[in-house]
C-alpha cells in the first residue's frame, strides 16, 4: 500500500490545528498529566527505608499504573472527536470529498492525537523518574529504576495510545455526540492496562523477554486495529450522516 505521506502531514496539521482551538480538549490535556504525575510521586514520597519490598513493588507498580493512564485516557479523548466532532462543525463532508484515501485520512487523524499523548507521558515519566533520582530515599530510587519498571512506560506507552485511538476513532465513525463518544472511548481503552498493571503488581513476574512478547503483541494489534477501521469507515454513510 503506497501512502501519500504529504497528505497525511496537512490533515495532521489541520488536525492539531483544530485540537488547539477546542477549550475541552486543551483543559484535559493540562489537568490530567498534573493529576496522574502529582500522586505517584505522593506515594513514592511517603515510603519509609523500612517498607518490605513486596509493598514496595506494589507502591511502584501503583505509580506507574497511574502515569499510564495519561497515554490511556488523553488519546481516546482526542480520537473520539475526530469524526463525530468534525460532524458537529459541519467540515466533515469537505473532509470525505478530497482525494485522500481511507488509510491516509486515518493515519493523519491518528497522528493528530498520538504526538501530543506521547509528549505528554514522556514528559510525565521524565519528571517523576528526575523527582524519584533527586529526592527519594535510596532504597526507594534503587527500586524504581530496575529494568523491568523502565521498560512499562518506554514500550507501553506509544502502544497503549495506539489501541486508544483507533477505539476512539471506531466509537467516533458511530456516535452522533462527542461528549458521548468520549465517554465511550475512554471506557474503551482501558483493557490492554489490566495486563500492564499485572506486570506492575508483579502478579506475572515481569521481565524483558515478557515486556518485548506483549509489546509485540500490541503492536500487531494496533495495526490491525488501523486497517480493520479503515476497512469500516464508510464515506457514503458518514456523508449522509452529515447532511442531516
């Protein structure tokens, strides 16, 4: 499949564009990284040397439970809104009209949501691992930067935001409001978290070998999910839903 990357760069910029205007999205996209890096980093904060290490891996995996919400939540909100929304402007018919394939207009809408998820989260794993290196007791940070703990938010990050947009773009074909849609996308990417958070509790013994298997896993199905919605984005349907 020939993708025409130009194409897929000026609906991407378009995108963000519109992103930025949006009040909602850019008051989610300040309140919730404060919130997810502000309490793993209370609960780091708070453990004593004496603390056994079995809960100290489970305040660990706790935090980076928490931190992994931000590339959970923030990008199904912003695919939520890339159908549904463009309906409720009234742009998405000038949007179906142009040459644009399926796959690229998909593609430019995900990346729209994907670059500012994963700036985000690496710029909330960045501050807590530097709060954790500067400030907590030394058994603590010896903890925290163990492979196994830095390896969840390099791998999973990018990958749990993959399964939330394409979700989020599914729900968004289907719905007819945004707030609706939101919800229901939000909802929807929590799944892939339950095994991560598994491997955070050390309920499966986490590992590199482990960690690369799911990552793997997840990578094949997010891209299975781009061409599966892909293959259901029916423009006919959606331009008569937007003509209503």
């Amino acid at each position: 499949m020939n993708i025409h990357w130009a194409r897929v760069a000026a609906l991407m910029r378009k995108e963000l564009r519109d992103l930025r205007r949006n009040r909602f999205i850019l008051v989610t996209m300040s309140v919730v990284p404060v919130v997810f890096v502000g309490l793993p980093m209370v609960q780091i904060f708070t453990i004593r040397a004496a603390t056994p290490s079995n809960q100290l891996n489970l305040h660990i995996g706790l935090s980076l439970l928490y931190m992994l919400l931000v590339p959970a939540t923030i990008p199904s909100t912003l695919a939520a809104y890339a159908i549904v929304g463009e309906r409720e402007q009234g742009t998405l018919e000038a949007v179906l009209i142009t040459p644009i394939r399926r796959e690229e207009l998909l593609l430019g809408k995900a990346l729209a949501a994907l670059l500012p998820t994963l700036l985000i989260a690496y710029g909330v794993f960045g501050v807590f691992f530097t709060a954790v290196a500067v400030f907590a007791i030394p058994a603590v940070a010896s903890a925290v930067f163990q492979t196994s703990h830095l390896l969840v938010p390099l791998l999973f990050t990018p990958l749990l935001a993959g399964w939330s947009i394409w979700v989020g773009i599914a729900i968004s074909a289907r719905a007819s409001d945004v707030r609706v849609a939101q919800q229901l996308a939000t909802l929807a990417s929590f799944p892939p978290l339950i095994l991560v958070a598994l491997m955070s509790f050390n309920v499966i013994t986490p590992s590199v070998r482990l960690a690369v298997i799911v990552a793997a896993v997840l990578l094949m199905i997010d891209v299975r999910g781009w061409r599966l919605v892909a293959a259901g984005l029916d423009r006919e349907r959606l331009l008569a839903g937007s003509r209503r």
